[in-house]
C-alpha cells in the first residue's frame, strides 16, 4: 500500500476522524486548524458575528450557549469509542454541546492526534502544484504568540500529494432576500450571531425559519422577550411540535412568510398582519464555502450543490488527490463522516480504487437528475435523510459495519419525538423493548428488568 503526505483542513469532527483514518492506512497527515483549539464547530465561542452579522461569518462557531444535542449521544459516537458519560459531566441522553466537545476531544487523545495538528493556523490557498503529479500546495498562515491574535503571523507554503476539505457546512450564513432586509433600521442577524437571549429582553423578535435552530431559539427567547413570532414558509406545512409549543407559551406567535420590512420596524406578513419588531433573527441555514480552494473551476458551488462530486466526496477531475469529507447533512455525526474517512483513506493507499472520470460523472448527473425528478431542490443536493443509503454507502465503498437495528430505531423515535414535540423530546422518552435490548446490550442500562434507570440521567 502506498504512503501519501495528506494535509486535512480543519480540525472539527470530520478532519479528526480524516487524520485518524488516515494514519490507519499508514499516511502522514498534517491537519491544519484556524482557531485555538479542536472541534471545529462545537468549539463554543461566546463571541458573535457583531461587526457584520449578515455578511461573512466573522467566528467560526454557531454554537449558542443553550445548544443540546437532538440525536441521542448513543447513537452520536465514533464507531470504536462509545460516548458514554463522563464523571462530573453532563451525563443526560441528550447533553449539551459542552459534553460532545469533550468528548471530540477525548477521541482526539486516545488515538493521539494533537500531534498532527497546527491550530491557529488559517489556510490561505489550496491549488494544483502543475508538476504534473496531481500535487497540491497548501499556503497557511500561523498565528504565534499573544492568544487574541496581535502575535506574529507567519506564511508558509508546503506541497502535499493529497487534501481532504473537511470544513463542514455551517461557517457561511444563507440569508433569504425579503423585500425592505436593507433598509431596516432595526437589528437583523443569522442565528450564527445568537448566543444567548439576554439581549433580547422586554424586545418583539421575529424569527425566520423554523428547523432545529429556529426553534431552539424561539423556545430560548420565549423566557425573556415579550412576544416572539415564528416566520415560515407555510403554517400548514408544519410539524405539530411548532402549535404544541405556540399554546404553551403565550408570547410564542406563529406566522406565514415575511411580505416586507419596513424602515419604521414594521414586519408585514403575507397575510397583511403587521407587527412592529425590535430585531429579526434569521434561522435560515448556511451556504457551502471553500474560499481557499483554487480548482480552476473544477469544483463549484452552485445553490448549495458543490459539484460535481461522486458519492459527496470526490471531485471526478481531480480524484483521488482531493476529497471532502462532512459535505454531507442530515446524516448521522460522526458515523458517516468516518465512512467517508475510511474510504478516501483507503483509495489513497490503494486499498480501494475509483471508477474512471467518466463513469463518476455519469454518477453524479444520474444521482442529481433522480433527486429533481423526485422534487428535492438543489440546495438540498446533499441533504441525505436516509439511514439505508448510509448504510449501503460503507458496505460498498470500505467495508464498514452496518448501523444496528436497534440504534435505527432508537434514531427514528427521536425524529419522530422531535417533530411532535420540541420542546420535551430530549427529556420525555419511551423505548421500545429492541431499543432496551441494544442499550443493555452495550451497557447503557443496568439490568434486564424493565424500567431500570438508565446509565444516563432524564
């Protein structure tokens, strides 16, 4: 098998199971890391966007300070190291982000690998070397010396046979464009810029969008600001878990999409309602950003689609050297963020090969034309909400074990509780008997009587 010096960018949940799959197969890795620690986006930073909280994300994380998990921590674990809970942790099924970041980092000591990564260090530009050799140069800056970044940056520049891209997806805020956004003189920011309510108090605040985050956050606010309204695409459409949490709490409102914005502060809904609002907070996703990936092209980002790229990983033209791994969303974390590790590191080492260009590209028009036939807009190009397809995606590409049925289900049951309740769903939970077998199975219950308590806290 052949050894290949591989840069990884990122040092998050995708770039540290990259550098550990990749040191399986024997390859020096080099993970490159712009902020003071590992974890990428559960790194929390109480800092928010404050300069520019609609433009470019100015700190990496959109982490916010009341963030719990939405999966159970059972199922969101590497595959050789369970996320039991740790002592004087958060030992609660669905803990916060505090307790997945210790225990990212827990994974990163027991397979040892700080010592592959350069934190403080941003990478500038990643391009072909055109030796001919499908290399690639790497320009980084490292920040040395004083930790609030006045210290001494230095550029340098290596050659690398290989770079894996694993920056994830929720740097780059993805903004709607309702009529007025510019002129509105009140404050206006993504949900990458919420940290805590605190702010918020005594204040009308609308939010836009209505996933995880935008109810999070609406369930946050509800206990400080005077009214909240919720802004979606349609009242009809949604879960029964938004009106269960809009009667429960008498400041939460529900509402149809945004008509305008006013200078005045005026929010106009489509219906005609009209709300004066103190701020507006928009939990309306992210955008793919790869700013220091220079291809030539051969890589794009077009509404959300990063393309092309044969099973969300490879770019056709220049496989294998380059590769992304975390592009994906909706998946399970970090279970196929480490398939897709294992197999890019085991075609680097030969272990597995890849279809011609063109066969790929076949591939990825074949998979993009079946999901627009089916509907799915492009910007979901990468959504894959489908535990059978991740399943069949290690199988065929590196071998790796199937999820059990047991964790499936118990996956299932926390979407379902999920959508019908938000606002209990990590508390308020009842297993099924295939669930209780697999918990005990790997020691998460005490016995097999039923009702036991659990190793982990309600």
């Amino acid at each position: 098998m052949a050894s290949k010096k591989v840069c990884v960018v990122g040092a998050g949940v995708s770039g540290l199971v990259s550098a550990r799959e990749l040191r399986r197969e024997g390859h020096d890795v080099t993970v490159m890391e712009q902020s003071g620690g590992v974890g990428g986006q559960w790194l929390y930073d109480p800092r928010a966007d404050a300069g520019d909280p609609l433009g470019l994300a100015g700190v990496h994380s959109a982490i916010y300070a009341s963030l719990r998990l939405i999966l159970p921590r059972m199922a969101m674990s590497f595959s050789d190291l369970p996320f039991y809970p740790r002592d004087g942790g958060d030992a609660r099924r669905y803990p916060g982000h505090g307790e997945f970041l210790r225990y990212v980092r827990d994974y990163c000591d027991k397979f040892g690998l700080m010592d592959a990564v350069r934190l403080n260090t941003k990478v500038l530009r990643v391009a072909p070397t055109g030796d001919g050799e499908s290399r690639w140069l790497v320009r980084s800056c490292t920040q040395r010396g004083e930790d609030d970044g006045a210290g001494e940056a230095v550029v340098n520049e290596e050659v690398f046979d290989a770079v894996v891209v694993a920056v994830g997806p929720y740097a780059q805020p993805r903004l709607p464009n309702i009529n007025g956004m510019e002129k509105w003189k009140r404050r206006q920011l993504h949900s990458h810029s919420y940290r805590v309510p605190d702010s918020f108090r005594d204040e009308v605040v609308v939010i836009v969008g209505c996933k995880e985050s935008g109810k999070d956050i609406a369930l946050d606010l509800s206990n400080v600001a005077k009214e909240v309204r919720i802004s979606v695409k349609s009242v009809d459409d949604v879960f029964a878990a938004v009106p269960k949490a809009v009667s429960r709490h008498g400041n939460l409102h529900l509402h149809g999409q945004i008509d305008s914005l006013c200078e005045d502060g005026t929010v106009v809904f489509a219906d005609g309602t009209r709300v004066v609002a103190d701020a507006v907070i928009y939990c309306t996703g992210y955008t793919y950003s790869f700013a220091f990936l220079d291809t030539g092209g051969a890589v794009t980002v077009d509404d959300n689609r990063v393309g092309p790229l044969y099973e969300h990983t490879f770019p056709p033209a220049l496989a294998p050297s380059l590769s992304f791994v975390g592009v994906p969303r909706k998946v399970i974390v970090p279970r196929f963020y480490e398939v897709q590790a294992r197999w890019v590191a085991q075609v680097l080492s030969g272990r597995q090969t890849l279809p011609p260009v063109e066969e790929m590209l076949r591939s990825v028009a074949e998979y993009n034309r079946a999901r627009e036939m089916a509907g799915v807009p492009k910007s979901h190009t990468h959504v894959i909400f489908d535990l059978e397809y991740c399943d069949e995606f290690g199988e065929k590409h590196c071998g790796f074990p199937r999820l059990p049925e047991w964790k499936k289900e118990l996956v299932w049951s926390s979407i379902h509780n999920m959508r019908d309740d938000h606002e209990m769903f990590r508390d308020n939970y009842h297993d099924s008997e295939l669930v209780r077998e697999g918990l005990r199975s790997q020691g998460w219950l005490a016995g097999p009587e039923d009702n036991v308590q659990d190793r982990i806290k309600v």
